[in-house]
C-alpha cells in the first residue's frame, strides 16, 4: 500500500544522499522513480540534484504555483512510476503536500519527501509542517552536534560565526552558512549570542 513519507533532520544528516540512493535502488531493479526539486535550490543547477558526497541525479524542478499531482499524472502518461521522491521538502506549500497526498491516495504511487523540520529560528517550515502534520509515516535521519549530542536543529551565521537572529526564512546555502546543533547549543548560540563552531 503506497503511504507519504517524510524524512525529516537538521543539515548535514544525509537526507539528499537517502533520497539519490534510493533512486538508484529502484532503478536497479528495473523500476522508474520520479525525482522532484525546488526549483529555488539550484545550487547543484537546475533540475540537478547533488549531495555532499558527490551523488547526483537529475530531477523534474517545481515552483510553489505547480500542481505535483498532475506533473506525476503527466510522468504517469509516459510509463508506470515506482515512487515519488522530493527533495528539499520543507519548501513545499500547503498545498503541495495537499497534492503529494493525492498522489498517495489517488495513483496509488509512494511519495518520499526529505526535507528539513525547522529554520534557525527554531520553527518549522510551512511543507514540514503539513508533513509531519499528514505523512502516513515519518523518520528522523540522525547527525550530531559539535558537542557529542544528537542535532535537531541549525543555526545560521555570518562568516565569523555569530548567530543570524533575523532575515527571511529562506537562504539558501551550505556549510558556509548553517550550522547543525543540539537543542542546548541552539539555545546558547541564538538566545545568548555566543558564537556558533564552524566547519567549512
């Protein structure tokens, strides 16, 4: 029976490498996934893919405005479709969960979605929060912390390593820019403005 998945962490716990593995699984197997990608994530290029340990794979790009639903229905046309798997999952809209659930319900096809559960403010996107609000399932991808415990959340920061308390939800970016931590280090970086570790 295909259910919603939604694969949740902080930066830098291998969601992007799951997902690009998980392709390749199926497509070893002779089954065809569809990859999705925010068209707002084109750091590997549009329509691309790229983990940080090098694993890559083309992907169908969509923008907030685009109905999933009827793209996978359109990929459907062309041949039967394993699974759905999207990446970047927290910029999804409301109702882009909405459709990824229909594509559940209705194709009776599987959708994957990795994506991160909160911004470095410490709240959560609006496509997480529907997720972990309507995924049939959800799974947290573990990392650590600098500090030997288990990270669940990030912080942004500037290039010295002073946390970031204000700006738009969404910058995209890497390592540079976003470090994951534990909840008492998110605490001690945002709340009382010591500086974050860096790792570049």
């Amino acid at each position: 029976m295909a259910k919603l998945y939604f694969y949740y962490s902080t930066m830098n716990a291998g969601k992007t490498t799951v997902l690009l593995q998980s392709a390749h699984n199926y497509r070893e197997r002779g089954m065809r996934p569809v990859l999705l990608t925010p068209a707002l994530d084109d750091r590997a290029g549009r329509g691309r893919i790229r983990s940080r340990v090098g694993l890559e794979a083309e992907a169908d790009v969509f923008e907030p405005d685009d109905d999933l639903h009827a793209t996978v229905r359109t990929r459907a046309a062309e041949g039967p479709i394993a699974c759905v798997l999207i990446d970047e999952a927290q910029f999804l809209t409301r109702e882009q969960v909405y459709q990824s659930s229909e594509i559940v319900d209705r194709l009776g096809v599987p959708v994957l979605a990795f994506g991160l559960r909160t911004d470095f403010r410490g709240e959560l996107f609006p496509g997480s929060q529907y997720l972990m609000a309507w995924a049939d399932e959800l799974k947290e991808l573990k990392t650590i912390c600098h500090t030997g415990k288990k990270a669940t959340m990030v912080v942004r920061v500037d290039e010295t390593g002073n946390a970031l308390t204000e700006g738009d939800q969404v910058q995209i970016g890497g390592n540079e820019r976003y470090v994951p931590v534990s909840r008492a280090e998110f605490k001690r970086v945002f709340y009382h403005g010591e500086k974050a570790r860096l790792f570049k």
